[in-house]
C-alpha cells in the first residue's frame, strides 16, 4: 500500500506487485498490463490454476485451501469468473488505485482478497491471467490452520458489506427481494423442519403430513429464491473497464485548473 501511494504520487499509469519469493515470473509483466491499457480491465491479477499441468509441484494443501479460499472470495467479493484470490501477481491502474480507501485494506495474506472486494464495490473490471508458479523446497509461512477463522470472519463481513452496499443502499431491486425471500424461507423451514423431527424422535410418533410439507415447501421455495439471487449476482459481474472514462475525467479537471491558473 506504501508502494501504490508512491507510485500514484509519481504519475505512474499502471501499478505491478510482484512477491518476492522468487515464484514469479517478471517477463509477465508486459502480459498482465495490456488488458489494461488496451481499455478490456481495470485490475488483472494472476491464476495458477488454469494449468492443471502446471500444479504438480503446487502441496495438495495448498490447492485444498485456495480452492475453498477461492469460493468464498466468490461470495464477498462477486467476482465469480476469478480463482486463486491470494495470487499476489497484480496489475492495476492508478486512476482506479486512486479511489481505493488504502488506510481500510486488510494487511497481510488478506491483502489481496480484500483488494477486491474494495474493486467490486467501484464496479471495477477484474481478470484472471493464466501463470505457472515456480516452486522449490522453500515453506510457505502461511498456515492454514492460523489464517481459516482470520479468513472465514472477514468473509463473512464483507459479504454482508457487499449485499447491504450492492442490493440494500445503491440498488434495491428484485435480486434483494430474492435474496430476503429466500433466506427468511429457507431458515423457516429449517428450524421448523428441525423441530418436529427433534420432537417426533423424542415421542417416537411419525411426523403427519402436513408438518413435512410445511416444512418442505418453505424450504425448497427458498432455495429456489436463492438460485435466482446468485443467478443474477453472476450475472451483474462489471465487464465496462472504469479507467478510461476516469482517466477522461482527470484530464479535464486538470485543464480546468490549468485554464484558471493561467486566468490567475
């Protein structure tokens, strides 16, 4: 974060993180800036996983936890095309590094994911590009076992960020009655589906009829409200890149101030 205040202060166009643990490769970095300056992304970050080739030095722990890692982000951040979220290959540009709140980005293993989540809530267009990682016998510092309840909380909050801001505050519409829907449904006939087993079980007097279908229906209504959600959640993934019309936008603010200077 220190590096992208640097290089937004110097006028650099286009930011590139590389870690420095010798696994990247720098004769990419031509491959990860020309989505962007071609005007197709915003930010492109890297996937080792597009390969299945290239994944066999890769620990079967590690592709475990970037697996589900990659499935939450999914959730928090509704980028659903992108994988590998803690891929520290990026590339970004200034103009959009600019309206990121760089003093509320989550540090370390985090840094990456939540990245994102703050590059959705712009409308900022994000892409994969397929890399291989190189892997010798160094270890990694990350441990899985550590990072999950890390992880899994700061998910959890910015999914909830990304619903309230996305579906609650910009955007009301029929995807929030779905989602409301469907998750009042769905909690319904599970607790009360729930219940009457708990107590049919108890007494050893089959649950009737009707006391499944109150429990089924809600239950399966509810999925079906939330389907429909996620259908329209992938959907709304952003595809119009935002630095072109931004970099448009600051030329002209500065002509502007340009032109009153010399009025002065």
């Amino acid at each position: 974060m220190a590096g992208y205040s640097a290089a937004i202060a110097d006028g650099c166009d286009i930011l590139v993180k590389i870690d420095g643990d010798g696994q990247m490769d720098p004769a990419l970095i031509l491959s990860f800036v020309s989505p962007i300056i071609a005007g197709q992304a915003d930010y492109v970050k890297g996937n080792r996983f597009f390969d299945p080739e290239s994944l066999n030095g890769m620990p079967f722990i590690r592709l475990f936890g970037n697996a589900v890692l990659s499935f939450l982000t999914k959730l928090s951040t509704g980028y659903w095309h992108l994988f590998d979220p803690t891929n520290g290959y990026t590339a970004i540009h200034s103009e959009v590094a600019k309206l990121l709140p760089l003093e509320k980005i989550s540090q370390r293993y985090f840094f990456e994911t939540d990245i994102l989540f703050r590059l959705s809530l712009q409308g900022a267009v994000a892409h994969d590009l397929p890399m291989s990682a190189h892997y010798a016998d160094e270890e990694s510092n990350l441990k899985i076992g550590k990072v999950i309840p890390e992880f899994l909380a700061k998910h959890f909050k910015n999914t909830a960020k990304r619903f309230f801001y996305r579906y609650v505050l910009r955007d009301f519409s029929l995807a929030t009655i779905e989602f409301v829907l469907g998750m009042m449904l769905l909690v319904f006939g599970l607790a009360y589906g729930a219940t009457h087993w708990y107590a049919s079980v108890q007494t050893g007097t089959p649950a009737t009829a009707g006391s499944v279908m109150i429990a089924a229906l809600p239950l399966l209504t509810g999925i079906q409200f939330l389907l429909a959600f996620f259908n329209y959640d992938i959907l709304a993934v952003p595809k119009r890149a935002l630095h072109p019309a931004l970099s448009h936008r600051s030329s002209i603010v500065l002509n502007i101030a340009e032109r009153q200077k010399e009025r002065a």
